[in-house]
C-alpha cells in the first residue's frame, strides 16, 4: 500500500494532481481543500495517501495530514459513502470543522458538502459520532508520523519541510485530553471542545478548557 507520496506536481486538473515521482508520474486525487493549499506546478509536495483497489480501478487520493486522511477512511467506512462524497465533506468542511459537525451531531454542517443529502448526512453524524473524540486528540501535524507501518514511501530527490500543525489542532487536543483525564466521558468531552473551539477558534488549551467545562457544567 502507498502510505505517503513526495515528488514534483506536474498539473494539476480540477480534482487531482499528476506528481512526478523520479520520472514516474502519479495520479492523486484531493479535496477541493487540499487542492487550493497546495503549491503550484513545478513546486514539490508531501501528501499522506490512500490507494483505492477494485476489479476495474485503481485510485490514489491525498491528504495534507494525518487527521484529514483518517476521517476520509472513517467517511467511506460509512454505507453510502464513496470516495468522491468523502473529499467533498472535507472539502467542505476540513478535518477539523468534520470533528466539530460529528462531535455536536450537526449533520446539518454535513449536508453542506455537494451531492451529500440529509440521509447520508445524518448517517454519517450517527455512524462516527463515537469515533470523533479519538480522531481529535490526534495531532494533525506531519511530523507526527512517517507514515503507516507497512506502508510504501515514495519520495523525490528534494522534499520541503513538513508543516507544523496548527496550534488550535494542538489545542483540542490537549483539551479533550484534559477533560478525559478529569472524568468525562469521549463523547461528551468531544462535543464540549467542538462547541468551545467552534465559539472561539484561536482559543489556546486553558480557555478551551474553562469554555468546554462551563459547557459541561450540571444546568440547574
């Protein structure tokens, strides 16, 4: 299986990328997010990579982190879920606005993503809601991991150095840590932080805390 890719982006089309990796040209498909994160033609990139396998089909899809590559497996875990509806709620949405809509059961936030109905939506809030709080304490940053275990590696000569996560990632994290640590249950820490990260997205780890344990607190 291909775990990770690094190599030179030849084109790009509105859906996926041909990278070059040392003369071998690889076809990966992303998020419209990931997509318009990425640099131009020319320029090398790291994607984490999931290869789709079927009779008649062979398909490689990237993801800039760890995170937004494990929600896409979670996603297309779910029945009805493809490929193709997966990277529109992520694109929609990003690895963390998904944790936030399944965490607070908002299959509202879902349904937002394009050719993604309500039953889908309220299928995959209720298919995941339990599998949210592990999802986000998961760091998003590259650095994290060198890919899965048994994966394969394809890198180019030259590599660009991987992307710190973003600190409010960092942050949710640490909270839900925190809360868990304190007695709560995941998915009632999840929906707290969720909540509390989606009222103020800049929050470091204390002010998340003190949001999601007011959130929390006994209402009387």
């Amino acid at each position: 299986m291909i775990g990770k890719i690094t190599g030179r982006i030849d084109y790009r089309a509105a859906d996926h990328l041909l990278i070059d990796v040392r003369g071998v040209g690889y076809l990966v498909y992303c998020s419209d997010r990931t997509l318009a994160a990425l640099p131009g033609v020319g320029e090398v990139v790291a994607l984490y990579t999931d290869l789709v396998v079927r009779e008649d089909l062979m398909q490689l899809f990237g993801f800039q982190t760890l995170v937004e590559k494990e929600w896409h497996r979670l996603l297309t875990s779910v029945q009805g879920v493809g490929a193709k509806a997966s990277l529109a709620i992520l694109g929609a949405l990003g690895p963390d606005g998904v944790s936030r809509a399944i965490a607070l059961g908002d299959w509202n936030a879902v349904k937002a993503a394009k050719g993604v109905g309500p039953k889908i939506a309220q299928r995959v809030v209720l298919d995941l809601k339990d599998k949210a709080p592990g999802v986000m304490a998961m760091s998003g940053s590259l650095a994290e991991a060198h890919g899965d275990a048994g994966a394969e590696v394809l890198e180019a000569p030259v590599t660009r150095p991987a992307r710190a996560a973003p600190a409010a990632t960092s942050a949710q994290a640490d909270a839900l840590s925190a809360l868990g640590n304190l007695g709560y249950g995941p998915g009632d820490a999840a929906g707290a932080v969720a909540q509390a990260a989606g009222d103020a997205p800049d929050a470091d780890t204390p002010a998340l805390i003190r949001a999601a344990l007011k959130l929390l607190a006994p209402k009387g």
